[in-house]
C-alpha cells in the first residue's frame, strides 16, 4: 500500500507543477457508475505516444513533454482558464495481482489518505482489452484544485495508472470524452 500511496501523490504533484494548477471551483455534477468507454465517441486525433510497452494518441492540440518520474506524460497547448489538461501514465507493480473489487478499495484509500476530495469509484473500462478501474477526484495542491479520472490497469505483469488531469470547471460528460478518446486508442506492444 505504501507504494500505491507514493505512486499516487507522485502523480498529483508532478501533474500540479507540470500543468501549472490555476483557478479553483467545484464540478457538483456526479453520475456515479456512469459508463466510461462506449462506442460512440471519435477516437482523439492528434499524436500518438509511444512509451515502453504501450501507446496512445491524445487529442489535437496536445503535445508530448519530456519528463523524467513518469512513463509517459502529454498535455493541452490552450490552457482552460490557466490549467493545462494532461494525461500522465506512471507503473506501479504494486497493483499486480489485485483483483479489480479490492484495488478500487485500495485506490479509493490512498486518494483520501492524501486528502483528495470528492472521490468516486465509476465504473470499470477496458485499455486495449484490459479491464481498468476507474476512480475520479478533486486534487488540491496549494490552494490550486483540478479534477482526476484515473485507470488503473494490469498488462503483462506489469501495474498501470493512467490519470487524465482537467480544470475543476469541465464538466464529467466532457472529461469523460477526453478520457475515452485517449483510451480508444490505447495499444498494447505485446
């Protein structure tokens, strides 16, 4: 559980300073076990990213930025009232094995553990025919708050958080068409 923990704030700190957290608020809407992945959303259409063992294609506009803690990070050139939408991909073999019901536990823990607020189990999707838990939140970094959707996923052994960091003022439908139009594409190398 330690790692978890560490894997988690990890991500909420390295996204706050990557995307520059601005502006604060809240997103009342809650559609709790509100399917995330359908059918009908168009696939993102900007470039693709490739990391070890996988890759995605993020939505036009956004760009590829170099890092070093993270396996994989990308964000949106036209901040949203001074906040850069991101998604950011980190491993955590400490999620190997966990069955999906007692890793939404885990996941649900650890964000309150590191005082998210608003956290939510949604329902579960699939990347590349994985199936990922899906949890979401309200992060606070300094007084700067932004909404999470993270998926945790298993591929071959290896642990996977993806999270997909947005301005507290999109709403969930519009976060979770970025979401999806980013694990639409997902590909698995093997």
């Amino acid at each position: 559980m330690k790692s978890l923990s560490r894997a988690i704030a990890v991500v909420a700190t390295v996204v706050a300073t990557v995307t520059g957290c601005g502006g604060s608020g809240s997103d009342d809407e809650s559609r709790p076990g509100a399917a995330t992945h359908s059918s009908t959303v168009k696939p993102a259409g900007g470039d693709t990213i490739t990391a070890d063992g996988f890759s995605y294609t993020v939505p036009e506009d956004w760009k590829e930025s170099p890092q070093s803690t993270l396996l994989s990070l990308a964000f949106d050139s036209e901040p949203t009232k001074g906040f850069r939408s991101s998604v950011n991909v980190v491993s955590d073999d400490t999620i190997v094995g966990y069955h999906s019901e007692k890793l939404e536990k885990a996941v649900k823990k650890v964000l309150n553990n590191i005082k998210a607020s608003d956290v939510t189990i949604r329902d579960r999707t699939e990347i590349d025919g994985e199936e990922a838990v899906h949890s979401a939140a309200v992060m606070d970094m300094n007084g700067n708050k932004y909404r999470i959707e993270q998926f945790g996923v298993e591929h071959d052994g290896r642990g996977y958080f993806v999270t997909v960091s947005f301005h507290p003022s999109i709403p969930e439908p519009e976060r979770d068409e970025v979401s999806e139009s980013i694990l639409t594409t997902w590909k698995w190398d093997s």
